[in-house]
C-alpha cells in the first residue's frame, strides 16, 4: 500500500469519526440561528411608536449583529472542512446538504436586511432621532460588511452543494482493485457488494470481511462492525 492510499485511509477514518458530531454542531447553531433572528425582526417591525424609516434601520442591525454572521460562517465552515478535502463519500450526504441549503436561506436573509437597513439609515433623520452624516456612513459601512460576509457564506454553500455526493451514486466507473463479482467463492479473496449496504464494494480476504470499501472508483476504509 502506497504512502498516498494510507493517507487516504488516515483522512476517512478522521472524517468517519467527527462528521456526524461536526454535522449535528452546524444544524444546532444554524436552528439557534433562525429563532434570533425571526426574534429581531419581529422585535423591529412591532415596535411601538417608531418611525418607519428607523423600523427599517433597527431590523438591519437586529438580523446583521456580528454574532449572526459569525454563526453563519462557523456553520459553512464546519460543513467545508469535513467535504472538500476528502474522497466522496455518500454517508452523511443528506445532512450536509440540509446544512448548506439552511445557511443559504439565512445568509440571504442576512443580506437582505442588511440591504433595507442601509435604506433605514439612509431614510433616518429628524426629531428625537437626528442622525449625522457620519455616524450614517459608519451605520452603512457596518450593514454592507456584515452583508457582503453573507453572500460570501452563501455562494460558499451553493458551490459545496454541487461537490457533496448524490445519496445514489451510479454503477462503478471502475473496477477498484479487482473484477467485483456479486458472490465469492468460499475461501476466495476478491471485492463483492457490500453485504453492510453503507458501500458498493467490500473486500473479502477469504475468511472476514475486511475494512477495504469501494464506491464507484474511490477506495476508502469503513470498519465492517
């Protein structure tokens, strides 16, 4: 076995082991992410006795605080971290699909009340609430910054999408190592289908199976217990 083929083997025993922990983190802050902020913006279209225009600004800092988009791209990230450097694997496929589709939802959210919290701000002005021109453009700078991050996060998600594996994969490209064949006979050593149904192809060393998986063309290692 080549250097690179036990790296590999390393890589997706590491991601086997974090992924769904990793996965589960991302929808938790993705969920807290969505009540706080369905809170701000109710708490800034039914606040009482406010002008429209500082409605428009109050919703822009309530959806786009710092926090948010720190939650959003911790989420992506964590999403990223555990697809893009390793071999395709169909497992967990689903989870990490919801993953990128919610901080897609909520990165646009994000965005777009950053948007109309920059025409708030641009709009705010006279009475109780008189607003200078350069605390504005520093409100303005804050919102578009902090909607910019948003769409970075966002097309980060739709690019990941395209790279995740669909939960059905097509028949092998390739044989792995060996012609699979669907049964073995006894005492022979060969790739078959995976009587675990997690992968195509397991290897069987004449006695046990074996941790040598298969899908499609890309070996990995997947414990048969």
């Amino acid at each position: 076995m080549t250097e690179v083929e036990v790296g590999q083997g390393a890589n997706a025993e590491v991601v086997a082991r974090w992924r769904p922990a990793l996965e589960t983190t991302a929808l938790i802050l993705l969920a807290a992410l969505a009540v706080s902020i369905v809170g701000g913006i109710v708490g800034a279209v039914f606040r009482p006795g406010t002008e429209g225009w500082l409605k428009l600004n109050i919703l822009g800092f309530n959806v786009i605080s710092t926090w948010h988009v720190a939650v959003l791209v911790v989420a992506v990230g964590l999403v990223l971290a555990l697809r893009l450097p390793f071999p395709p694997d169909a497992r967990g496929a689903p989870t990490a699909r919801l993953v990128l589709l919610d901080a897609v939802v909520l990165g646009a959210i994000i965005a777009i009340c950053a948007f109309i919290g920059v025409i708030g701000t641009l709009g705010t002005g006279g009475g109780l609430f008189e607003v200078s021109w350069p605390e504005k453009i520093g409100d303005i700078l804050e919102l578009l910054g902090g909607g910019a991050v948003a769409v970075v996060a966002v097309l980060l998600a739709l690019r990941a999408q395209r790279l995740i594996p669909a939960p059905e994969r097509p028949a092998p490209a390739a044989a792995p190592a060996a012609a699979p064949t669907a049964t073995l006979a006894p005492g022979t050593p060969g790739w078959a289908a995976d009587p675990f149904a997690r992968h195509q192809w397991r290897y069987w060393d004449g006695t046990r199976w074996t941790d040598q998986v298969a899908d499609g063309s890309t070996q990995s290692t997947d414990p048969p217990a």
